[in-house]
C-alpha cells in the first residue's frame, strides 16, 4: 500500500457516506492519502436533502471540499444546489443523479419494514449484499462483515430515516451543470444501484468533470479498490488546493 501526504489543511475535505455507512467507510482510501483536514459528518437525522444540507450548510466552514457516496452523493448535489460558491471542488463517487422514480417509494418502505423484522445483517446479506460489490468479491467474507458491521453501528433508526432521503430527493443535474470547480466522478462497472448509465447521465450534466470508471468494483469502490480510488481523488485534491 503507496501512501501519499496530500496538505490540504486549508481547504479541508468533507466525505458524506451511503445508506447505513459510516467513517469506516473512508479509513481504506484516507489510509492511502494522509489528509491533514477531514471532516465526515453523519446522515442520520434528516428525512431529506435539503434538510440534511441546510444542516451540514450551517455546521461546515464557509468553503470545503466535498466528497459524496451513494446516497451521501444525492446530498453533496444537493448542498451544490444550495450553496455552489462554498464547493470548492466535488467528488460523487457511485452516485444516481436522478430523483426517485415514484413507484419506488412502496418498495423502499417495504425494504426498511423487512430489515425490522429480520434484523439488519440478516436482511443486508441476503437482499443487499450481491448488488453491493463485483461478482469476484461477493465471497469476501471479511469484506461482507465490515458492510454489515457498518450497517450494526448505524441502526434501523438511520436506515428509516436515510431511505426518506432516497426516495424524497431531487434531480439537480443543472446546479451540477453550472459548479465551477474541479469534479471527479467515479464508478465501478459492476454497480446495479448506481449503474454505468447514471454515471454518463453526471458526466454528461458536467462535461469539466474528471470521469474514472473501475473495472474490478462494484457499488462499494471505496472498500472494493482502495488502491484505484485513492490516486485519483488524491490528484482531485491536488487540483482544488492549487485551483
């Protein structure tokens, strides 16, 4: 494992997770860089974007770096909605720029109602787990146990609440037209959630961006290919703190 220094206490990065994700989530990557500023707030509370950006809006500096995974992604193009002139540089990594089809809203209550009664890890492992990375992994047994430990330490409460999020969220494909700053989008093209498809619908709403597809990931390219995803966020963060 390469390990690279990158200073960027000045403009200091802001990492939003997925569903039921927390820090763990970056440690493999932020291993590799050795940021000297990082801040990765929580979705827990809010039962949409928008309440989930005014709050972090209102909590962070006044200009970050920010950093989205999955649904920690449809918050980030919120917050680009919201506030663009505090991004100074963005990174949706496994992100859906779309809103949520109607007709999904039955069937992410009925997902959160099945994790009730079956239990988190249970539920993740059987309805989850084979979207979540590329086919080559899904016997990564040690990897598996860290997705659902994650999913442990998060709760129920916040897979309620992260769910109204996903179903609630806009498309806001023109703010993310209009940002100007450094963007990277990243993807693995083993992702069924997150397909190859809605990352062209990004890329194509914000032809500056950086466009990095993975071969060997699915959905999890954080915890999938640490070793391919650090350099180039490592190079994006290069490029915001000298921008």
């Amino acid at each position: 494992m390469r390990s690279e220094t990158v200073d960027n206490h000045a403009l200091p990065l802001v990492l939003l997770g997925g569903t039921l994700c927390n820090a763990r989530l970056w440690q493999p990557v932020l291993a590799r860089l050795n940021l000297s500023a990082v801040i990765c707030p929580r979705l827990t509370a809010e039962t949409s974007a928008e309440q989930a950006s005014r709050r972090l809006l209102e909590q962070l500096p006044p200009r970050f770096l920010l950093a989205g995974f999955s649904l920690g992604a449809i918050v980030a193009l919120q917050m680009v909605a919201d506030a663009p002139g505090r991004i100074a540089g963005l990174a949706l990594l496994s992100v859906n720029p779309l809103a949520d089809r109607p007709e999904n809203g039955a069937l992410r209550r009925e997902a959160v109602r099945d994790a009730q009664e079956q239990g988190l890890t249970t539920w993740l492992s059987g309805a989850l787990w084979p979207k979540y990375v590329a086919p080559s992994r899904t016997d990564d047994q040690a990897l598996q146990d860290l997705i659902c430990r994650m999913a442990e330490e998060s709760g129920l409460d916040s897979l309620v609440t992260q769910t109204e999020i996903a179903i609630t969220r806009r498309d806001n494909r023109r703010a993310l037209a209009a940002l100007a700053c450094p963007i990277i989008i990243i993807n693995g093209v083993h992702d069924p959630i997150c397909t190859p498809h809605h990352h062209q619908l990004a890329a194509q709403s914000a032809p500056q961006a950086r466009c990095v597809t993975l071969a060997a990931a699915g959905h999890f390219t954080l915890l999938e290919v640490p070793d391919e995803v650090a350099p180039p966020l490592g190079q994006w963060i290069q490029e915001c703190s000298s921008a």
